[in-house]
C-alpha cells in the first residue's frame, strides 16, 4: 500500500540529527522557552522572508494571537472562508468576534476577492484568507481590498511553508502570516506547534507577551496572557527540519508537476497550475462518485484522503452561525469532490506513477460507462 503521508520515511533521513538537537535540549534542560526557540525563531523569520517570527504552541494559538494583536474582539466582523479547517473559524470565535464567510474561486479554491468587498461591513475588523492546500491566495487583490478600507490582513499560512510568488513567501503579504507545524504539515514539530511572521515590531512584540501569560518581564503581567508558549523539543526539532524545507518543497512541486502530466485529460478535475506559488501540502484532484474512486484506488494500493468533506458552515458545531446549505456553492462542490492524493519528499517516481495510472483507470473508466 503507498501511504498517504509517510512519516517514517522522512523521520529516516533526518533521525540522528534530530536525536542529536533532542539530547543536547535535554542535557541543557532548558525545557520551555529555551535558546533553541529563539534560534528557530530567527531562521524562520529569514525562511519566510519576515522581520519577526514569534513560535507558539499551535497553529490555531498564532491565529488567535494574530487577530488580538490586530485588536479583533467582541463585536467585530472578520472575512474569511468555510473552506478550511475548523481551527481557522474557532480562532475568530475565541476572540468574541464573528466570522464572514465568501464563498472561493473556482479555479484556484481559495477566497474570491470578487467577493470579499461585498462583504464588509462597518463592524469588519481583519480579512482573514486561507491557502488552502498551500497554495496562495489572490493577496495583491485581497491586499489592496483591506489597505483601502483600513483593515488588518492575517494570512492563514498552516498549509503553505515554503510556497513562494515574486519573490515573496507565504506569511509575508498581509500584516501577520500564521503557521503551523502539525507533524504532517510541510513544517512538522515532533508533536505540536505553530508560529507567526511579520514586519510589524508592536504586533511581535504584543504576541511574544500574550503567549507568556502577558509578561513584559518576568512577573510583571501587563495584559491578560495565555500559556501558549512552544516547547524548546519541538523548536530543536523543528529546526532541523527547516533546513531541509526548501529542497522538501521543491520535492513536493516535482511530484505535483508528475502527476499533472501523467493526469491530463483525466476524467478527474486536477489542481489548475500554479509553479511556486503552491507548496502542496494536500494534491487534490475533484472526482464524481468520490467514495467509489477512493475505493477502487485503496484497492490498486493507494491510501487518500479528503480535505474536507463538510465545510465548516454546515458543521454542527458551527450552525449558529446561520449558514445554511447551498449558501456558497463552490465551496460545497469542493467539498463533495475533493479526493487528496499522495504526495510527500519521498513519495518516488514509481509511486506517484502508480498512482496516477490507477486514478486515471478508474476515472476514465466510470466516464466512459457514464457516456
């Protein structure tokens, strides 16, 4: 069976250098906040191309500590998409504010700025857009709509390290970028993490002391704070990792190229084209009768996944927010139809060439049975 994700494998190639930077954490025992956090801080800022990087527990915490940064609070709106992971919509929730949802392009899948201006409103604080399987959004659209109307930008970065356009990375193009390192990001800690970029010192600076309890020094607690703080393991690990993120994403690109030569005129929808501007984090390809195709390709030996099969307007967790079915279409044709392929560093020619052999077998076949 090829796996979806293999971490293994990648743990392999990388094993005793990161065995080394855990042992020497732990010899120093400096467990929480330790010099390895500072310095993956640093390297991270210069990966992405930032000022600043500040390292926390979660994606989801360098979300939530973005928007109260930017002064998102009780009573404000903030413009975003369903499409997502549920962590994305919780961040707004946990600040009092509501999320806008606009519906997504199409072509690219991530937030339609077509869209974005017609929904704000005098309440709207922050547009909060989504690249979405990590490839980027429309941001000099998205960006010129928010500077126009004095609004933060805050980018959703958890699925895009190292995904890149005009010289420019994931995280840089609003005022605050958000990552996270999930094991099975691009980026992955050994366990849980998350960081913010930007350029904007007051808006590290503010975020460095929500995530110590609201330090300004030790004890002198000048705002209510969180203890959201990353572990100095998961950094030393982390920094390891990121010295091999670029060849890693160029790896990624490679198999994502393959596979759009091996899958053109399939009868499933691919990914449009995007070169550098896309990290795939997910290769996600649309197919009628999804759980029939995803069945038949675990049959030929390939493991998928989904990405996601209920946007998060029509979770049940979420119905309060008074989006009921069929109020952004694209996104819930997305929804239905996405089927994410293998793709990962290691996932070799061979592979990949078996999977898009069985996915096009299948594809084609139901098509030509439909006709």
């Amino acid at each position: 069976m090829i796996p979806f994700l293999d971490l293994k494998a990648q743990y392999k190639s990388i094993g005793p250098e990161v065995e080394d930077a855990v042992l020497e954490v732990l010899r120093r025992g400096d467990y929480v906040m330790g010099d390895s956090v500072t310095r993956f801080e640093t390297d991270f800022a210069a990966f992405c191309g930032a000022r600043d990087a500040v390292a926390v527990n979660t994606g989801t915490s360098a979300l939530h500590l973005a928007l109260l940064a930017a002064g998102v609070g009780p009573g404000d709106e903030v413009v975003t998409v369903s499409s997502t992971f549920v962590a994305t919509i919780a961040a707004i929730l946990y600040t009092g504010a509501t999320p806008v949802f606009v519906d997504i392009d199409p072509t690219t899948w991530t937030m339609d700025p077509d869209l974005v201006e017609q929904a704000l409103t005098p309440r709207t604080k922050a547009i909060l857009p989504v690249h979405l399987h990590g490839r980027l959004a429309d941001m000099d659209r998205i960006g010129a709509i928010a500077r126009r109307h004095g609004l933060c930008l805050i980018e959703d970065s958890a699925q895009a390290h190292g995904a890149v356009r005009d010289g420019r990375g994931a995280g840089t193009f609003g005022d605050i970028g958000c990552f996270s390192f999930y094991p099975g990001k691009n980026l992955g800690a050994c366990g849980e993490g998350g960081s913010i970029v930007t350029d904007n010192q007051e808006f590290a600076a503010t975020i460095r002391s929500l995530r110590d309890w609201g330090q300004a020094g030790k004890y002198n607690h000048v705002r209510q704070g969180f203890n959201y703080r990353l572990d100095t393991l998961q950094a030393a690990a982390l920094a390891v990792k990121l010295r091999r993120l670029a060849e890693w994403t160029a790896a990624r690109q490679r198999v994502a190229s393959l596979y759009g030569q091996l899958l053109e005129g399939c009868a499933a929808g691919l990914p449009a084209p995007a070169g550098r501007d896309h990290a795939y984090h997910v290769y996600a390809v649309r197919v009628p009768d999804r759980d029939l195709v995803q069945a038949g390709l675990k049959e030929a030996g390939v493991a998928t996944n989904i990405h996601y099969p209920k946007p998060v307007h029509l979770q049940p967790a979420y119905a309060g927010l008074g989006y009921g079915p069929g109020r952004f279409p694209v996104t819930e044709a997305l929804a239905k139809e996405t089927l994410s392929l293998p793709i990962y560093p290691e996932l070799t020619v061979e592979q990949a060439t078996h999977v898009a052999t069985a996915l096009r077998r299948i594809c084609d076949s139901r098509a030509a049975r439909a006709a």
